[in-house]
C-alpha cells in the first residue's frame, strides 16, 4: 500500500516555520552567529578538499577535522567550532553527539599536546583610565569616547550592552544614573537588568557627568547615546558598532602609551575585567561584584579576582628585593 502523501506546508505554515527559525537565530548573539557562519565554513571546505561529507557530520570526521587544525589553533576556537557544527546538524534534523570519544578525547589530546594558557584581555583599572580620559580632546569625538570609556569601565558592561544603549533606557536621578540593558550573553531569555552609576568624586574621571556632557554637546535627546561622529566633526544618526569601540579603545591607548601583551593584550573586555579587579582591589564583596557585572558563575568572576590576587598578594613582592 502506497504511502499517503503529504501535503506541502500553507503558506501560514510556512511563515511560522520561517519565525520559528529566526527566533532559534535570536538565541545567540550576531557575534556568535557570525563566528558560527566562519567555522561552518571552514569545516566544509575541509570535508570538499579532503573528499568527506560535512553535513550530516559524523564524529568520526569531526575528529579527523580537529587532528588536522589542532596545533594551529586555539583550543578555545575548536571547542567554538565543534559547537557551530553541532548547531548546524542539529538544524538539519542530525543531532551530533559532541561527547562521543572521537570528538571528546581527540580535544583531550589536543590539550594535552599543544595546548596552551589562553590569551585574556588586560585589565584597565583606574589608573589606566584616567590616562585614556587625558588623551581624549575637548570637542564631540574626546567627548564621546570618554563617556564610552568610562561608562564601560563603571558599568561593566560589555560592548553589545554598550552600543545598544538609548537614551531611553536612562534613568537620571541626584545619586546618579540607571542604566537598563536589554538581553545580553548571560541574559538568554531576553529579562534585562539594571545597573546603577554613581557620581564619582573627580569631574575628570565620573561616568555620570561624561555621559551628560556627551548628550548636551552632541544634542542627542532620543535614540542610541553612542554615535559615530565623521571627518567633518557631525555626529551622524546611526550608533556605533562593537568593532567601532575596540577601534577607539585602540586608538585612545595607543595615544596614551597603554600597551598590553600576547597574553593579556588591550581589548574593551578589558573595561569589564577592569571594574572585577578594581573592585575586588578596594574590598568590594562577591556577591556585590557579580550584582553589578551580572555574573551567573563565581568561578567564572574569581578567575578575574585570582588575577588580581597575583599581582597583588605575590609572595615575590615579600622578598624585600
């Protein structure tokens, strides 16, 4: 007996099929998906020139991938692309065991063999702002990205929070102003958080007033806080992109003489880190940190707090050398 045929999906189900899909997209951040997209990539045109079958991937030819890229790259950078093939087949309705040994254990061996210290971004603590802060000119450009630096640094926020903030989401009041950030990388289904920012106790250096100068110089009264200010010295209407605050940041300290290193090179995630160490310099609690930087892992916050520690705390430093 001939199996019933089916019918192709209405076009009401063909539209929730499409939402469907785009809400699966909006799980993870336009970074990650941009990431994944490259990764994919690179994975089929392994599988082509090496006459294998990307999709649907097997463990066994996701291992062979990772042996033949294990010392070039970064373990970080496997595990990323072992998760966008995993996502890829399981859109395609051919789930892929990550844990199965010829995945897991040839990770193991690749840590093992030629696995290394992961590169962390320097952490700019208030002495390196202050340094960025002088080097920023008076005019709408020195303006802008003493606000953005500063509102990074005191905020903790990370450069998708920083971009997307409008004017709308700030609440001014005498103690100073509430930031409210919509969905983020810890904050998956989209709630939202509040952070505060006091006034600090030296003009030069508070994110409150820099950000009030910044909205009054540029007369930005609704709409993204942080612009792109062109060659003519006008802001223009559209807000900053994340590559756009690494490019200032860069910029700035490289006026200022700030140089990181190949382990711990200058990067916005250093603002963020920055506020933990700083924090966690002047006595502030755990739980106080993690509130303000909304951490969902204490391991994950103390690994900044032992960075911290070392340079701090050193035994080397009791020497009397």
């Amino acid at each position: 007996m001939d199996a019933p045929k089916t019918k192709p999906p209405s076009a009401r189900a063909a539209m929730a099929l499409a939402k469907a899909q785009s809400y699966q997209d909006a799980a993870d951040a336009p970074s990650t998906l941009r990431a994944y997209a490259a990764d994919l990539k690179n994975f089929k045109a392994w599988c082509l020139l090496n006459g294998m079958v990307a999709l649907p991937a097997k463990p066994d030819v996701v291992g062979a991938y990772l042996a033949a890229a294990g010392e070039g790259y970064a373990m970080q950078t496997l595990r990323r692309r072992v998760a966008a093939i995993a996502r890829a087949s399981g859109v395609a309705g051919h789930p892929l065991d990550t844990k199965h040994p010829a995945i897991r254990e040839t990770l193991r061996g690749i840590g093992r063999t030629h696995g290394s210290r992961g590169r962390r971004s320097a952490a700019l603590t208030t002495v390196e702002l202050k340094k960025l802060g002088q080097v920023c000119e008076p005019g709408l450009a020195g303006d802008r990205d003493r606000a953005l630096l500063l509102t990074g640094f005191a905020a903790a926020l990370r450069r998708s929070e920083l971009v997307a903030l409008d004017v709308e989401h700030l609440t001014w009041s005498n103690d100073g102003v509430k930031l409210l950030l919509g969905k983020s990388k810890t904050d998956k289904d989209g709630e939202g958080a509040e952070v505060m920012i006091v006034f600090g106790r030296h003009e030069e250096t508070c994110p409150v007033r820099a950000i009030r100068r910044w909205l009054d110089t540029a007369t930005i009264t609704s709409g993204p806080i942080f612009k792109k200010v062109n060659k003519s010295g006008r802001v223009e209407a559209r807000r900053l992109s994340e590559d756009a605050v690494r490019q200032i940041l860069l910029r700035r300290a490289a006026q200022a003489g700030l140089r990181g290193s190949l382990a711990e090179p200058v990067s916005p995630h250093g603002l963020r880190a920055g506020f933990i160490t700083t924090a966690y310099r002047n006595g502030v609690s755990d739980e106080e940190i993690m509130g303000h930087t909304r951490h969902r892992s204490l391991a994950t916050m103390r690994s900044y707090v032992r960075r911290a520690k070392l340079s701090r705390s050193s035994p080397a430093g009791k020497l009397g050398l």
